[in-house]
C-alpha cells in the first residue's frame, strides 16, 4: 500500500517535473529518513544545551567576579565574531587531533563529528542567549535587588529567584530567535560528514543530479521545524507574561 | 547628646558613625539608641543622611567607622556577606519605592523569603502570609501581581513581606513619599497599628505629623549629624532650634491635635 503510495506520489510529480525516483532505491530512502532523525536529534540535544550554557556564561558575566566574567567574556566575543563553520572545522581538523595525539592515536578518541557539531554550535547560540540574558538581568532595576538582598537573599538566590526569572523574559524574544538560528546551524555538521539531512540529501543528489527536489524537501523540513520552534516561543511568552510589566 | 551604656532593653545603638562615598561624607558621626518596643523617627532636610543611617543598621552600606550594635551583634565587626544575610534575616526593611518583585504574585512575594531562606513549609508560609494580608488589609488581593496594585496596596505588601520574616525591627525608608495624598493614610494606618502592638520599628518620614503622632523618640538630622533629639513635644513644640522650627512648620506646618485614623 505504502508501495502503491509512493508509486502514485513519484507518478505526480513527474507531472510538474520533478524527479523523486529515489524513493523507490530502499539504501537511498534509509540514508535520507536517517538525515532527518539526525537533524531532529541534533536539534533536540543542542537547544537544551545552548540554553544551559547561556544561563551559567550570563552569570559568569554579571556576576562581578573578574576571573569569572573575563575569561566568558573572551570567549563570547571569539564564538560571536568568528564563522562558525571555521570554528567547527578548528574543532575537528586541530583540537580532535590534538586529542587523539594525547590518546595516543584516533582510535582511542571518543570523541565524533556528532560530538563536535553538538558543542560547537550549542556554546556558539549558548554566547548569543548569555548576550540577551545579561542585557535582561542589567535591566533589573538597582532597587529590586536592594530589596532582594535586604530580606537576606545571597547573591546566587538573587540570580535565580530575581534576576533570571525576570531576565528571562524581557531576554525570550531574542532566546527565540537564536534558537531558531541553531535549528537552520545545524547543517554545518554536513561539512565534516555528520549524516545530517543536508549531508544526506548532498549524498544522494551527487548520484541523481535531483537538487531541487532534494532542496525543496530540505526547505519544507526548516520551515516546519522552525515553525515549532517560534510557537513554542510564543507560548512560552504568553504563559510567562506578567500583569502589570514589561507591556 | 548623652549615651548611657547599652541596657536590656536597648535594640539598635549607633555610636559616632562615619560614612563617606568617596570624597562625599555623607554621615559625620551619628549616635542614636533605639529601645526595644519604641518607634523612632528621623526627620531632616533631603540628603542629611537619614536613608543612609537606616541602610547601615541593616548592613546594606558598611561604615567607615563608628560602632553598630543591633540586639548582641557588632554589625561594624562583621566581616562576610554570609554574617550580613544573618542580620538582614533579623530586619525588615520598607522603601520609598517598594520594590515588590514584578513577576511574583502578593503571595509569593510575601512568602519568598521565608520559603527559600528560612526553610518555611509552603503551606506554613502561605498561612502567615495570608494573616499579615488581613492585618494590612489586603486579603483579597493575595493573587494579584504588584503591577495590578496601587502604590498604597504595593507599600501594604511590601510592608507585609518585611514581616514575614518576623523581624525584631523594621526599617522604614520614607514610605510614603511616592504615593498619592489619598493613599497616604491606608499605609500610616499599617504602620500606626504595628507600632502600637510594639514592633522597634524606626521611620524615616516626611510625614510630621504622624510622625509626632506615633513615635516614641523624634531625631533631626543635617547635614550628617543629629542635631537634636527628644520627645515629640521636644522637638515640635518646645525646639528653641530656628532651624527645626522652620523645617518644621515648611512641610506640613506645625503639627495641629490629631484624630485617630486620620492620613496626615
């Protein structure tokens, strides 16, 4: 039946001109549905560790510690101006290596191109959320955290009871926005042979010369993805919105 | 002025306290004594350092020099910010701007503190929450969010909140300069009624009357010093100082019998 179906859909299209005589190759089928299950695990483990790593590099820099705040800030200032292909590249081209020479030679490193998109892209978004949340948590007025610290609330129960809850929001709409960015990020991971949606259809199109059949397919699955994404957020803002401020 | 030795039932005692910001000195040798149970209040021109006193008792500004003694603690002799939370735990404080936190609830703002530093049960924390509501008379608004309240009612909680922690004193830093004149009163009521139930409590106000009213002590501060202190009646009917006398009669003239329940 599915047989039937895909039969029907390659038939339709080939009435508009597009070739998706792919689907019937079961090994280039595998390796394009395998793409797209990369691409929503990559997409579902670096959101959650970009954020993570926004909020503690956005404590690092407003916390007032110099050896805390100087090193993030370098850091947030490299990632922020430098492609982040290049810094995957340096990521997997020199620093694996240097690891694998420390291991004592590649196969003793554990760490995967999966690895490497994962971390590069996650701490890449995590520096522009840390950028969002400081401006949150500086547009805290002076006397809300006076308040705080006269009731006798340390400067950590600050952060999070008064600082972040209200950082976060006035931060959200940008948080939204960068993590939209991770979503489409993602697909640097193709440059060193993660097997990522794009790298999957790159794949197949080589051998079949179907580009824009692939592309549009590509495009349909970030728009969809993002789609949730940006809702998501809106939600989140709506539930998050307090009567009486920030509106 | 004359300071006799700290008795039993002395709470907060300040002795030749310095302050400088910077270049600035703000504070040039402040004596005060509260006992315990009294309502002080310290009245003076604008930038004589009367917020400042109050932000040193409860260790929020740190002196330069001078003894602090709140109950049996050296507030000048502390040394960590941890030893400083353990004060502020014992003090409540009210501000001009009441500084409630904008995304919590009347409720949760009340119950915060108690909850995350004192280890309250929720239940047990919601339950003195809502009796301090009743006593500022704002049962009805425990759901609310401060953005939805008048100024009045956010002093009310703010007052509330500073309770919850039951403090052995509470601070108040000109409360009501930020309100409407008609919600003046509803926050003098709240405090007229924690005073008379014994509550140390010391005002910084600009209301004079009130403050002649319900304070046990009136001090007169400029230009960082306390010029003059006594009774009510000592320093608004009997001062043969010119310059409380004008001071006095410029912000509300001279103070006039009051009813009960009356705002100002």
């Amino acid at each position: 039946m599915l047989d039937g179906f895909t039969t029907h859909f390659i038939d339709l299209m080939k009435t508009v001109g597009l070739n998706f005589e792919f689907l019937t190759s079961g090994y280039e089928v595998r390796m394009w549905l395998d793409g797209m299950v990369t691409t929503l695990v990559l997409v579902v483990i670096t959101i959650p560790i970009s954020l993570i790593f926004g909020v503690l590099f956005a404590a690092a820099l407003t916390s007032g510690k110099k050896w805390l705040a100087v090193p993030v800030r370098a850091y947030v200032e490299l990632t922020r101006n430098t492609p982040t292909l290049v810094q995957l590249m340096c990521g997997f081209l020199v620093l694996n290596m240097l690891i694998s020479n420390a291991l004592g030679g590649a196969q003793n490193n554990p760490l995967t191109p999966f690895f490497w998109v994962v971390a590069i892209t996650g701490l890449h978004v995590a520096a522009f959320h840390a950028e969002a949340l400081r401006g949150g948590i500086e547009a805290v007025p002076s006397t809300t955290i006076e308040a705080a610290r006269a009731i006798g609330f340390n400067s950590l129960q600050i952060l999070r009871y008064v600082e972040l809850p209200l950082a976060v929001r006035s931060a959200l709409p940008s948080i939204i926005n960068n993590l939209v960015n991770l979503v489409k990020l993602t697909t640097v991971g193709s440059a060193i042979a993660v097997g990522e949606i794009t790298y999957a259809s790159i794949m197949i199109w080589t051998q079949r010369d179907n580009v824009v059949e692939l592309m549009l397919v590509i495009l349909l699955f970030f728009s969809l993805i993002n789609l949730v994404v940006a809702r998501i957020g809106f939600w989140l803002e709506k539930r998050l919105a307090v009567p009486g401020f920030g509106q | 002025m004359s300071l006799t030795v700290p008795t039993s039932t002395t709470l907060v005692e300040l002795q030749d306290v310095h302050l400088s910001f910077g270049s600035n000195e703000v504070l040039k040798g402040i004596d005060l004594k509260v006992n315990k149970g009294d309502a002080v209040s310290i009245i003076g021109p604008s930038g004589s350092g009367k917020s400042t006193i109050l932000r040193c008792i409860n260790g929020l500004l740190i002196p330069q020099s001078g003894k602090i003694t709140v109950g049996r603690t050296r507030v000048d002799e502390l040394k960590t910010e941890t030893e400083r939370i353990a004060l502020r735990k014992r003090i409540g404080i009210v501000f001009q701007q009441f500084n409630l936190f904008p995304h919590l609830t009347v409720l949760e703002n009340i119950t915060i503190a108690p909850r995350k530093i004192l280890g309250i049960s929720e239940a047990e924390a919601n339950r003195h929450a809502r009796d301090l509501l009743e006593k500022v008379r704002l049962e009805q608004k425990a759901n609310a969010y401060p953005g939805q309240l008048s100024g009045g009612q956010q002093q009310r909680v703010a007052i509330a909140r500073a309770l919850a922690m039951r403090p052995e004193l509470v601070l108040f830093d000109e409360v009501t300069s930020a309100l409407d004149p008609e919600t003046v009163g509803e926050v003098l009521a709240v405090i007229r009624d924690l005073v008379r139930e014994g509550m140390t409590s010391i005002l910084v106000t600009h209301e004079m009357r009130f403050a002649e009213e319900i304070s046990d002590t009136v001090v007169f501060t400029e230009n960082g010093l306390i010029v003059e202190h006594g009774t009510p009646d000592e320093i608004f009917s009997k001062s043969t100082n010119p310059r409380i006398n004008s001071f006095v009669n410029g912000l509300g003239g001279r103070a006039t019998p009051l009813h009960d329940g009356e705002g100002i």
